[in-house]
C-alpha cells in the first residue's frame, strides 16, 4: 500500500459499447467497466502516489481493488518501469498496433479471391505491350543493381506494358483465385494500380490517370485531365524535376480484411512492400527504366 505508482506511458482509454476499457499497448489484459470512477481513480496516478494516499481522496470509493485490476493490466506501474518502458522507445500507437496486427485471424477458411473488379461498360481502354522474349540477366547483379532513381531520359517511355507485365499482370485467374508475380496474404491480392501519365510521356497513350487492368493488361482511363497535381506531387516528393509517370496503389481493403480481421492492415503493407521490391527489380532488368518509391498514403 506504501509502494508509489504511475500511469504508464503505454496506457490507453477507450469507450466500446458504452463501457470503458482500460488497458496498456501490448498488454494482454484489459479492465473493461462501466463504473466511471475508474478513470477519476487512474488519473489520480498521473504523477506517483501510493494507495494510501489515492485512498484519503477517494474515501467513497473501494480503491485498492481497482488499483490492484489496474496494475493486472499493466495501466498502474512502478517509477522505475516507466523508465523501462521509455526506453524501449514504443509509443503507444504504434505497440497498440504491433500487438493488434499480430492477433489471430477471426477465424475461416483463408480468402477466395475474386478477379479484379472488371472495366466498366463503355470505358476507353488501352491495350498494353508485352515484353519481348526474356533476356538475359543475372539475380544477383539485379539484386545489388538496385536503387532508387530520381531523374529518367526524355522522350517517350514504350516500357511501361512491360513493367506492369511483368511486376502485377493477373498469371492466372478465375471465379475462386487470382496469381500474380508476387506475393500477397492468402492470395487476396487487394491491390489496385493507378497510372498517371504525364504528357509526351508513354508511347499510345495520352495524358491521363488511368486504372491497370491486370486480367486483360490493360489501361482504362479514370480521367484526362486530371493529373497535373498528382503528377507534381510526386515529382515533389521525389525531389525530382518532373515525374513521366506516378503509379498510385490503393487497396480493396475488404478482400483482406473479411477473411483475416485485424492481421488485415499488416498484410497489406507487406503486400505493398513485396510489390515494391518487384517493381524495383522489373526497372533494373528492364535497363531503360528508373522509379523511386514515395511513401505516403491517406483514408478515403
């Protein structure tokens, strides 16, 4: 009762269903109550204090065992594990997820992945390239090769069929599953690519934001007019004079997410990162091409 405690640095706040539920980021055990005392109990630890003295302020309130259900989650703390907690440099946000990302799915069979959704009736689409014949490179040389590029030759880009061909084309398809050229949690392949064509840029196709038709390799036009910002975004962020071409990649969040919960958002970024690493690879092997990746992303 003499021993002074804290609110962690990782403890968080939530009300769920009309209940708050206490807890700390990375802590298997929750309080969850309805009894709004609770938070007028943990607040009186924002700076250290024993039990007794919390007590003499509440002496309405059955305090020690709440403190002792606080402590069981991890939310009350001694001074010298908030130094421990410090130090591992976590904040909660990010623990809160790490944690949340890493929980067991919902349960279910892994996800049957539909096609992408087709073109929509009466859309202008343009057909793409296939590479040529493979040529002949070295993995490793690729490998070490690879690196991010911020300038790319004038004139007419004829390689971008071949890059969306050969990084995120539909291998196979059908009713149940899709394949692609890398990898993605369960096949659910949620990603979706959209080109945006600055102008002059692409050989056969004008300005434009397009959307990438991976079951048909092929481009159908989103907008015509309106990529400028876009396009001067991304040659900002890339700390280049102008951008030819910006791909942007979007997911259909769902086609992840109905099957595997909260590990959702996880496979997502690791599907992104695999198509990265792809797309870097594809621009080496293709000699021609240069890309850099910009990181940046928003809700819609």
């Amino acid at each position: 009762m003499n021993t002074s405690l804290v609110i962690s640095p990782l403890a968080r706040v939530r009300w769920v269903r009309g209940r708050l539920e206490i807890s700390a980021a990375g802590h298997a055990v929750t309080l969850s109550t309805s009894e709004a005392e609770a938070l007028a109990v943990m607040n009186a630890f924002a700076r250290p204090r024993t039990v007794s003295e919390v007590r003499a302020q509440f002496p309405l309130v059955d305090v020690a065992p709440l403190v002792s259900e606080l402590r069981a989650a991890a939310v009350l703390v001694s001074p010298a594990q908030v130094a421990v907690i410090e130090s591992a440099r976590w904040d909660v946000d990010s623990l809160t997820f790490h944690r949340r990302s890493r929980a067991a799915a919902r349960g279910g069979l892994p996800p049957v992945s539909p096609p992408v959704v087709p073109a929509r009736p009466a859309s202008v689409v343009f057909r793409l390239q296939q590479p040529p014949e493979p040529m002949s490179q070295n993995l490793p040389l690729l490998l070490n090769a690879r690196t991010s590029r911020r300038s790319w030759p004038e004139g007419l880009m004829h390689d971008l069929g071949h890059l969306l061909w050969l990084t995120a084309r539909n291998r196979t398809g059908g009713p149940d599953v899709v394949s692609r050229p890398y990898p993605s949690g369960g096949a659910a392949y949620s990603l979706e690519l959209y080109p945006v064509v600055a102008p002059d840029s692409v050989a056969d196709v004008p300005a434009g934001i397009y959307r990438y038709l991976p079951d048909t390799h092929a481009l159908e036009l989103i907008s015509p007019d309106a990529h400028t910002p876009v396009l001067a975004g991304a040659a900002a962020a890339a700390g280049s004079e102008r951008a030819p071409v910006a791909i942007v990649i979007t997911s259909r969040f769902e086609r992840v997410s109905s099957s595997y919960g909260e590990l959702a958002y996880s496979l997502v970024l690791k599907e992104v990162g695999a198509l990265f690493q792809t797309f870097y690879l594809v621009a080496e092997y293709l000699v021609v091409l240069g890309q850099v990746g910009i990181g940046s992303g928003m809700l819609r």
